[in-house]
C-alpha cells in the first residue's frame, strides 16, 4: 500500500471523506489533507481530520511551491481540489475557476513527475456535452423526465450515458476545466511513465457535505427542509422533473479504496462512476423523500429559464466499472436523504449558519 497519500482538496467534502476512509483502512500511512480552505465549512472538517489522525497541510494548488513544501514526497496523489460549480464563471470571470481546476492540475501533475507516484484523478460527468444531453428522447411522466430505451446517440441508452458518448459541443467553463485536465493527466503519465486512473464521478452526496445552491443539491434540499427554508424549480418550464443519479458518499469512498489497492487494473482508465438508474431522482421525487423523512413541507418557486448549460437528465451508465470490478452502489436514495437528515439534525446550527449565507 502506499505510504503517504496526498489528497488536494483534503478539507473539502469528498476529500475529507476520503482521508478519513483512507486512514481508517491504511493506519499505518501517511495522510495528508492538502487545502486552501476557501469554499464556506471546509474549515468545519479540520477536529474531524485532525482526531484521525489525518495531516493537514494549508496551501494552495495554484501555487505550485505549496506543493513542493510538502513534509514527504507522496507515492499517491489523489486530486480531489476543484471549483465544483457548473455555474462558476458564468456572469464573471472564470479565472478563479481556471487557475484551480487547470492550472492547480498542472501543478499536482508537476508533483507528480518529480515523485513518480501514483495519480488518481476525480473528474465529473458535466465533461459530457449539454446539448447533446439534452438532445436526447426522453418522455415525461407525472414526476419526472425519463430516458427512452431507444437512443440514437453513441453512447446513450436506458442506462443513461456512457464514456463512448460523443465529445464534440461546449460542456460548461466546469466541465471545459475538467475535460482539459483530464488529457493533462494522460499526455503526462505517457510522458513521465507513472501510473493514474480518471474517474468521472455524478453527483456526489452524504453527510458532511456543506451545500450550497451552486453545488450539493441533495444535502442542500434536506436540508431547506429541515430549516424550512423554501426552495425554487429552476429551468426545463419550473417543474422540477430533470433528473440526476448520485452517489452517497460512503459507496465512493469504499470505490476509491478498493481502486487504489489494485491500481494497476485500473491504470490509464477512464471511468464513469455514479447511482445509476437504482439511484436516480427527479427534483420532484426529491421533494417528496425529504417531505417523508423530514416531515416538513415547502413552498416551491417557479423560474421556467435555463441557466447556462443546465441538463434535462444524467444517468450514469456505469457498467465498464462494474465489468471491471463489480462494483454496484450499496445505499438507496432513500437511505442517503435519511443519513443526511439525521446529520442536519445532530448538526442544525452548524448547518444553519451555512445554510443562510
């Protein structure tokens, strides 16, 4: 196994969940949380690192001499750190943006090269063309919009979307980021020889994962209405039928674990890693588990106009994953809206706080 693990992005959600999970399985090595702290409660998962014994290091993955002052060398970078929002850089300037999720890459990769360690990319599906997405036959049913099973694109079918779907259309400035590291990984691990894996993870969710409406939208709908803070259907006509699949946290920590001890089946791969069909909801069906679990119930906005490169539905066909490794995600919808739940309500000021600024 390998003994000091960098993870970028270590006080983020998925980050600290993954060192956390990490140091759980491999005591014995070095952990090392790497984060500038800039996204609102990264702050809050520092006792939670620190109790387990995970190192954090404050810095920064646009500076590439944070890096480089690392305590040891890592064996294993894990590149977690990203401007996450679909959103970001729409109706600014996308340099933050940029300089984080490209330039922040390039610098990780550069640590990389130096060590010749091991590199293990989280990348997303919003790599996948929007209009091409949201060309896709659909019908719609009382609560949601449904992928038919007859599809003429490449790469999409009644699973949802798979990594041969074409490339070709703008993604979002987000995905434009990610997609572009992802060949910065590849062209570098030929160039240098070490090893690495890309992995295009869906939505991402469980407790701990301090939402805000750019980003987190399941931990974000829980918890509104556990606080009963009111809530808006945006775009596709107000409805809230567009769908997404996620993943509760706890299912992509045991995938990454279980990836990084046999890395080299799973070297110079690029996989989509997300619910599936078994794990989808519509904005609707949201609302109503939340409505269930919390027993809560909110007045909804309708704001009929798109944002820009927003998308009807995404499944994530992950089935070149599960032939590889077998893997299925564990835990329902309806369990990971309950986790979430009894995580607001043993946290409700903490998450209040976030919440409302």
């Amino acid at each position: 196994m390998h003994e000091n693990i960098l993870i970028t992005g270590g006080a983020g959600f998925a980050g600290s969940a993954l060192a956390l999970s990490i140091k759980r399985r491999f005591p014995e090595s070095r952990v090392y949380a790497f984060d500038n702290l800039k996204r609102r409660g990264s702050e809050m998962n520092l006792p939670r690192l620190r109790a387990a014994g995970v190192e954090f290091v404050h810095g920064d993955v646009r500076d590439l001499s944070d890096l480089l002052a690392l305590p040891k060398m890592p064996d294993l970078i894990i590149e977690a750190s990203a401007e996450p929002s679909a959103q970001a850089g729409y109706g600014g300037s996308p340099q933050y943006l940029i300089d984080t999720n490209l330039m922040g890459c390039y610098n990780c990769l550069e640590l990389a090269r130096r060590s010749e360690c091991d590199f293990f990319f989280l990348s997303t599906s919003r790599v996948y063309p929007y209009r091409m997405l949201n060309s896709l036959e659909f019908v719609e049913t009382e609560k949601r919009f449904q992928l038919t099973s007859a599809q003429s694109v490449r790469g999409a079918s009644e699973f949802g979307v798979a990594e041969d779907f074409p490339m070709e259309g703008a993604r979002s400035l987000y995905g434009m980021t990610k997609l572009a590291a992802e060949l910065m990984v590849a062209e570098y691990a030929d160039a240098y020889g070490f090893r690495y894996f890309i992995e295009r993870f869906g939505v991402l969710t469980g407790p701990w994962q301090m939402a805000k409406s750019d980003q987190g939208v399941v931990a974000l709908w829980v918890a509104a209405h556990v606080l009963k803070k009111n809530l808006a259907y945006i775009g596709f006509g107000g409805q809230g039928k567009q769908v997404r699949d996620f993943l509760h946290v706890d299912d992509f920590c045991d995938l990454v674990i279980a990836q990084i001890e046999d890395f080299g089946a799973f070297h110079g791969k690029r996989l989509n890693a997300g619910g599936g069909n078994a794990v989808s909801t519509s904005l609707c069906e949201l609302t109503q588990l939340c409505e269930e679990v919390t027993g809560n119930r909110l007045d909804f906005r309708s704001e009929p106009e798109n944002r820009p490169a927003d998308v009807r539905v995404f499944i994530t066909d992950h089935r070149q994953l599960s032939a590889i490794h077998g893997w299925k995600p564990l835990r329902s919808a309806q369990s990971t809206v309950q986790d979430i739940f009894e995580w607001v309500r043993a946290n409700e000021t903490l998450v209040r706080t976030l919440i409302t600024n």
